[in-house]
C-alpha cells in the first residue's frame, strides 16, 4: 500500500530524529533524552577481551574494593594489637565479602557482607549503600531475585540516587518479568548515568521494546476501530493502478426518487468520501437475498476494505476469506481479495502469509501490475530493496503510465545505489526522477519523493522547493507537513518551526497517527514529558498495526517512566539534558 510505503519512509528517517535535533538521541524504539557515544575500538586480541570482560564483569558488580595493600596494612595493624574503628573494620568484611566474590564463593561472600553490614555505624550511608549492593550482586549470581530487590531497596534508602543499585534492581525485576518495575529502574539509571553507558541503554531499549510488545497485544484486542481520514483513504486508493473498486461502473438506480440500496449506497458513499456508510452499507447488500443482490462479492471486497483501513482486521479477513472461498466469483476480484489480504497479514506481521497471498494473486492473473505494485512496496519495507526493484519494474513494464509506480521504481533504484555507494548510478537515478516529474508534473508523489531524496543528500534548500510544489497539488496532504517538519530539524534544528509545522498537520487531518507520534518525540526532546505522553496516547487512537502499536507504546513507556523516575529523584528532566549536553553532572547525581 502507498500508504505504508509513504509512513514507512518517514519512520525511516523519524528514527534518527533526536539526533537531528542535536545532542538528544532516539535509542531503537525507546526515545530518552541522551548524549550521543561513540564505540570504543574493538580488542583484536581474544586474550585482551576476556579479560577486559572479567574486569567490567566485576566492575558493575561490586563497589569499594580495596587495594591488597591496604587490606594487609589492616591486617597488620590488627595483629600489632591496633584496635580498628567499627567503619574500618566493617569495610575489612566488605573485602573479604569482595574477594570470595571474585572467586565465586557467593555464599561466603554473603556471610561478610553480612558482618559489614551488622558492623558499619547507619549514620556512613555511602558505605551501608556499598555493602547492601554488593551482598545484592551475590544473591543475584545465586538467583535470588527477592533477596537482591530487597538489598537494592535497601542500598537505595541509604544513598537515594546510587546508579548501580537501580540497575541490579532491574535486572532482577526483568528476571522475574516484572517489567514496569524494570522500566522505572533501568530508567533511573539511564538517567543517573546521564545516558553515557551504552549497556544501560541498550538494556532499557530491550525492556521497552517488550512492555510495547505486550501493551499493544492487548491494544490490538481492545482498539476500537476508527474510519480514516479522507487523505489517509485518498492515499491508499492512490497506490492501486488498477482496482476494480474504482475502476467499476456501477448504474444509476432506474428510479430517480429513490435512494440507491446496498452496494450501489456504498459505492457512492465512497465517491462522495462519506466513508462512514461504507461498511452498513455493504452489509445490507451482503445480507439480503440472492434474488435482490447483484454485488455481493464486490461488496465483501469493499467492507473488506474498509475494514482493512479501519483496523478491524479480523472483520476484513473475513470478508476477503469469503471471496476467496467462491469458487464462482470473478477471478479478478479474487485475485484483489488476496492483495488485500496480504496487506492485513504484513500488517499483523505475518509476512509468510502475506507473500503467498500475492504467489496467489500472480497465479490468477500474471498481466495485473497491482501483484507487482503492491508486493514491491512491501519488500521495500521489509528492507528487501533489491526484489522490490524487480518488482516495480514488473509493474511499470505492465502499466507504463502510471506515475507512483515509476517514480517508486525510481526511488527504489535511488536506495539501492545508496547501498552500492555508485556515484554513477545516483547520478543517474536523479535523472530519471526529473524526467518523471516532466512527465507527471501534475503528481504529488514525485515531487515528494524528490524532496526526500534530496533531504537525505543535505541538500535542503533544494529540497524544500520540491516539498513546496507538493504542497501546492496537495496542501492538506499531512504526511506532506510532517516530512517538512523533520527536514527543518535536519537542516536548521529549528524546533519551533517543526513544531509550527507538526501541529498543522494535526490542524488538516486530525487523524494522522504519525503527527501526533512525531510531535510526541519532539516534546521528549524537549523534556516536556507529560504533553509527550498525551501526544502518543493520541496516536495509539490511530495506530493501525501491531507494529505502530508496539512502537507509539514504547514511545509511550520510555516518557511515562521518565516522569515517575524524575519525580522520585528531584530532578528535572531540563535540566539533566542541558548537563548532558554541557557534560556536566548536576549536583547530588553520582
């Protein structure tokens, strides 16, 4: 679908926004404000790598070792008859606790914490918080998930902002799938460490990905479906070269008093963008009797349709199961009833299903450039650029007048001279984009297609001005708007304007999930959390697949923790990112 191809895009790019604006960076489908990191160079030696592991092993696992050489003057003393103050003699036991640890002895290592703990006068709350981590960091090599959320809870009452004690926490709520729990913990961390620790992140990424997952399985059972927007709808009918919905000429009732039943009510529902007759409309004519219904199969491939496009997917497999189940019905329409049936499975993220759908759409009728068409626009989500070249090419060859199709052909050939690094073939990409915005001036796609490409290049000024004669053929066209809006951030970082630009978009078509989600991550970025989470709440209104779920949920999550963390702790979430930025700590965070 067009639609998918063209949100597929902008995500492409929308990833990367946080970096776009600047020292905030969007970590996979979790957006914190952080600092950009670079990696270390890889160890070459296996040797090397071992042992720089063991050592960051034991780094993150315990705290306040002291040097040999101070435990022996310890001991020395000790032996010399030198009574030790309760603090010394307590940090003695966190060593001996320290080096049964190093050497697996968890449950030794235990029993001198233990006596640590018991010796350390409460009021040296920095060392009470080290002890308590560092028994916590036994019980977890032994598993003991209760046992250490109890001594990091511990370990936190005495120093409130100590990272580490969060991150064992988390891990150990992750052990038992405690994961909001685990979220808020990896979160403080992050926020702790001021998102310089890779480890950190990547482990909140891989927590938000699976509270989304989760969150948006239960968003799909209990979404209630929303008929789309007329530019949503436009745009998806668009991507069809040949779809016998649009292409049909269905009669004029005989009686010109009467309103027209059934399909023929639908189908001019559907001229007139009056969408939300569309599905009773068909079920009238899909309900009545075979003696006074002319169109049932066409009406199940509409109500299918909209289904499709309303996100009841269940309700649309339906219908297009239906078709495909009468052996008796027009092979062209079968053939659309697996197209689009294909479409509903990527959307559940049934990819198999999806591409033997199309097999069996190809095999009705291997001259219909709608199989290539929107098979191609689905590899080239999938990433799969070079099968979707072949496929746009299959297409154009069949349908040589259709402008989205070549021009997607074109942008296509633009990704996988990207990939190639052929300067040669760039050059000639470019050319062929011109010569199908002169023989198409009159489409949208190709002069947005054009922007995009150019934005890609850095080459802004240029490309506003082809987001600019878009914006002309279609001005109320809100992924138009929103594409602008992250090339502002790109080339000027000017948040303000991106954010003019997004609330228009939501101004023209306020239905467009992928505003509202992209304004949320400004918002993030902008620390202003809690408009952040009403924005994606928003967008989980319009959210159509399980995939957009996931992502907006995650979106979502990663602010939410944010805010329950950053009010536990005191801080502001201003002022961590301006520190982050000048790389200063604020004060108290340690």
């Amino acid at each position: 679908m067009a639609m998918t191809l063209n949100i597929g895009s902008v995500k492409l790019t929308k990833w990367q926004l946080a970096l776009i604006i600047g020292t905030p960076l969007a970590i996979g489908l979790g957006t914190y404000a952080v600092q950009r990191w670079t990696a270390g160079p890889k160890e070459v030696d296996g040797e090397n790598k071992r042992r720089k592991a063991k050592i960051e092993k034991q780094a993150i696992s315990l705290d306040g070792t002291a040097p040999d050489k101070e435990l022996e003057r310890n001991q020395k003393s000790a032996e010399l008859g030198e009574k030790l103050s309760p603090l010394k003699e307590a940090n003695n036991y966190k060593t001996e606790g320290n080096n049964c640890y190093r050497n697996g002895k968890y449950d030794e290592a235990i029993i001198f914490y233990d006596k640590a703990i018991d010796k350390c006068p409460k009021e040296h709350r920095t060392d009470m918080a080290i002890f308590y981590q560092n028994r916590a960091a036994s019980y977890e090599m032994l598993k003991k998930w209760s046992k250490v959320k109890e001594d990091c809870t511990a370990s936190l009452e005495f120093n409130p902002r100590y990272a580490k004690a969060y991150y064992r926490r988390a891990r150990a709520h992750e052990a038992t799938k405690d994961m909001n729990d685990c979220l808020d913990d990896v979160t403080a961390t992050c926020i702790l460490e001021m998102f310089q620790n890779n480890q950190t992140i990547m482990f909140a990424d891989r927590v938000l990905k699976e509270t989304g997952r989760v969150d948006a399985e239960k968003g799909m059972r209990d979404r209630v479906p929303v008929v789309p927007s007329a530019c949503f709808v436009n745009t998806y009918t668009r991507s069809f070269i040949a779809d016998p919905l649009q292409t049909m000429e269905v009669p004029v009732s005989s009686k010109s008093d009467a309103p027209p039943k059934g399909f023929l009510r639908a189908h001019r529902a559907f001229l007139e963008e009056k969408y939300e007759e569309i599905i009773p409309a068909c079920t009238e004519e899909i309900e009545s009797s075979e003696a006074e219904a002319q169109y049932k199969v066409e009406a199940l491939l509409l109500r299918g349709t909209f289904h499709l496009l309303c996100g009841s997917y269940t309700e649309s497999q339906q219908d297009f199961d239906a078709i495909l189940a009468n052996a008796d019905a027009d092979p062209n329409l079968r053939a659309y009833a697996y197209i689009k049936r294909a479409a509903l499975f990527i959307q559940l993220d049934q990819r198999d299903k999806c591409l033997a759908d199309f097999d069996e759409a190809e095999r009705l009728n291997p001259e219909n450039p709608d199989v290539y068409h929107q098979r191609a626009q689905i590899l080239l989500l999938l990433e799969q650029i070079g099968p979707a070249l072949a496929e746009f090419e299959k297409a154009v060859r069949i349908a040589p007048n259709h402008a989205i199709a070549l021009v997607q052909k074109c942008y296509a050939e633009y990704r996988l001279s990207l990939l190639a690094g052929d300067e040669r073939r760039l050059e000639s990409v470019m050319h062929n984009f011109q010569n199908a915005i002169e023989r198409f001036p009159s489409c949208v796609e190709c002069y947005s297609l054009m922007a995009q490409m150019l934005a890609d290049q850095q080459q802004f000024s240029q490309a506003q001005e082809y987001y600019t004669k878009a914006m002309k053929l279609a001005p109320t066209n809100p992924a138009l708007i929103v594409h602008q809006a992250i090339m502002v951030l790109q080339w000027r970082g000017d948040i303000e304007v991106a954010v003019q630009l997004l609330n228009k978009a939501i101004e023209v078509d306020p239905k467009c999930e992928l505003a509202y989600e992209t304004l949320g991550t400004v918002e993030v970025q902008r620390a202003q959390l809690q408009r952040a989470v009403e924005l994606f709440e928003k967008a989980l209104l319009y959210a159509k697949s399980q995939a957009e779920l996931v992502h907006v949920y995650s979106l979502r999550n990663a602010a939410v923790a944010q805010i329950n963390v950053t009010k536990k702790l005191g801080i502001d979430m201003n002022s961590v990112s301006a520190m982050a930025q000048s790389g200063l700590m604020p004060q108290g965070v340690a």
